[in-house]
C-alpha cells in the first residue's frame, strides 16, 4: 500500500488528469448500456405482450368454421389445398349440372306424382377421405360406375331424404312430415325404393353429360358404411354437386361425388366455355358446302401408259412417228384426278368405246412408296 500511494504522489497533474477523464468516459458508455437494454426489454414485453387468442390461431390454420361455409381455405390449409384442381377450371360442369336439375325436376315428379322442387346448393371440390369422414350418418351410398370412362362416382342420400321418398312412394299423406326412426338399419323395402329414386337420377346424369359425350351410369351397390363405399384414395380430388329435394313439407339432400380421374376422358370438353365451342363451325354452313361439293364436276385421266423418253428423241419425232409401249391388255390401268392416283382396274371396251372398270382404292401409302 505505502508503494502505491508514493506512486499517486509522484504522477503529475496532467497524467491525473487523463486519469479522470477515462474513468468519466467508462462510466458515461456503461450509464447508455443500461439505458438500451431496458428499451430493449420493454419493446420485448411489448411483442410478448400480444398473445394469439383461439379464433385467430384457428384462422391462421385455415380450421375457421365460416371459411368451412362458403368452401374456401385459408392460412395453411389453404397451402395444404392449393394443388388441387379447383372446379371452376371446368366450366361445362355448371352447365351439367343445370342440366341435371331440370331433367329431375320432371322425372321425379313422375316418380312420386308429387310437386317435387330440386335446386343445386354448391359445386364444390373436396378431397375424397374428407368427404367421406363429414358425411353425416345414417345415409345411403349409391356406387355407380361410368361404364364409357371405366371409373366409379358416388351418389349420398341423407336420413331426411331417405324417410321422404318412402313416405311419399308408399302413399303417406301431405303435409305430414315423414316419420324418422333412427337407430336401426335400413329395411329391404327402403333400400329398394331409394334404389329407383337413385336408378332415376343417374338416368337424368346420363342425359345431362350427352351433349357432352355420351355415358351411361350403372349403379353397382348400395353401402351404409363409408369404409365400404371407398371408390379412390383418400387424397384425392372430387367435384362434389350438393342438390336439394323438397316434396312440400318433405324432403332432403342428395350429394354427388364424382372424383376428377372419372372425368379425365372428357377433360377437354369440360374445359370449354359453352356449349357450341363444343362444335366449333357452322352447321348450316358446313352442309351446304357439302352439297355443292358433291355436285362439283372431276375429271379423271386413264393412263394407258407412261415411257420416259430423252429430248433429243422427243425432238426427232415426226408426224407419223410411232412411240411403243409395254402396257398389255390384261394390265391394270390407273386412273388419277390431277396428279393424284385414285383407282386402278382392267381396260376393255363398251358400247365402242374404250372403258376402265374401277376395281380398288389406291391408297395414300401406295402412293408414296
């Protein structure tokens, strides 16, 4: 201690001084340390502070039940689904489907003898193992198989629907709601009348697609167990057309599900934007045009022969110069429109004239080789 005190007595005042100004800067830099960290920390308890509540985490997840509603997505289930195809790139498929409602507008009204009213819901794209897990139970699978596309689709018929058609095909009278009685399996007679209803919509199904392309839909069997009615994998992609059936106080909803590999073969069609794209010409147009080409006049050459000769020959000739051919009477002679061969067939002779018996089609190969 004695020998550093002697070492603070011999410093200069200057070198003191120096002294005292870095141990002044060192506190001033440690004061602005403290003075950042603690803006530091409460800016942290601000961001801390902001904590999700359950509406918010279930839409940045895309759980929401309103997005569920009207058939979109958000957050990531919105990512999950964005490589499915949507249906709008499919706009014929409105078409079918208006088409459908109106056909079994008419014949489920012959059916039941009933003012039956049927309206389309929602034209949605779902994926199969979703669908198939929301089906409300009990209901009725109807498997039916497209027999043109070698692929299956799926028909539901909900409970309510179910008890109605019953109801109103066994004579129940109007303005009775249908009794439900829940809880036990399907009967024989049930089963068999939802099975005309079903038969009668796949019918109309098959007409809607005609102006399309022609498909008749068979139904295969009938399941009340979805583990049964599985018709593709689970992921994936349908077109799901949501229909409703009201017979006055009755009725019910009938779901259509029929997964895009089932579309596939006509996927083209689908793809246009209204029905006389389909075609693509002018009717009218294109058969008077046929007419008048029918009626267009052709001249034909028979050849007898053909020899290739060189100029300076050619040039010698004379009048009564005779040229020799090969051609003998039992050969084939062609006959050409233009420079294009059409016909072949034996020479001979009519009515004193020279004529040709067309016997085969030259075909475009035999002519290229």
């Amino acid at each position: 201690m004695a020998d550093g005190t002697d070492e603070l007595d011999q410093m200069s005042d200057e070198e003191r001084a120096v002294m005292e100004q870095w141990e002044n800067m060192a506190a001033d830099d440690g004061e602005s340390d403290d003075a950042s960290d603690d803006d530091i920390a409460a800016g942290g308890s601000e961001v801390d502070a902001r904590i999700l509540n359950q509406e918010e985490i279930d839409s940045l997840l895309g759980f929401d039940e309103g997005a569920e509603g009207d058939g979109s997505s958000s957050g990531v289930m919105a990512l999950v689904n964005s490589a499915m195809v949507n249906y709008e790139r499919l706009p014929m498929l409105d078409i079918v489907f208006d088409r459908l409602v109106r056909l079994m507008s008419t014949t489920l009204r012959n059916l039941t003898s009933d003012n039956v009213e049927v309206s389309l819901d929602q034209v949605s794209t779902v994926r199969f193992g979703d669908y198939m897990n929301s089906i409300p139970l009990p209901a009725m699978l109807s498997v039916f198989k497209a027999e043109e596309w070698d692929n299956n689709g799926l028909l539901t018929t909900d409970s309510a629907l179910i008890y109605s058609i019953v109801d109103v095909l066994l004579g129940g009278r109007k303005g009775t709601p249908a009794v439900r009685v829940e809880g036990r399996p399907y009967t024989t007679i049930e089963t068999k009348l939802v099975q005309r209803m079903v038969e009668v919509i796949l019918g109309d199904l098959s007409s809607a697609f005609d102006p399309l392309s022609p498909v008749g839909f068979g139904l295969d069997r009938i399941e009340t167990n979805p583990r049964f009615a599985t018709i593709t994998q689970s992921n994936n992609a349908c077109v799901l057309a949501r229909l409703r059936i009201d017979m006055g106080d009755r009725g019910g909803r009938v779901e259509i599900l029929i997964p895009y590999a089932t579309l596939e073969p006509i996927r083209e069609l689908l793809l246009q934007m209204f029905m006389g794209e389909k075609f693509g010409r002018d009717s009218i147009w294109e058969n008077h045009l046929t007419e008048e080409l029918y009626k267009t006049d052709v001249q034909l050459q028979a050849v007898l022969g053909e020899k290739i000769v060189s100029l300076d020959e050619m040039l010698n000739w004379e009048v009564g110069s005779q040229v020799f051919f090969s051609t003998k009477t039992e050969d084939e002679i062609e006959l050409r429109c233009g420079h294009f061969p059409m016909f072949k067939g034996p020479v001979g002779q009519k009515q004193g004239a020279i004529a040709v018996q067309i016997e085969r089609y030259i075909e475009k190969q035999e002519d290229q080789d």
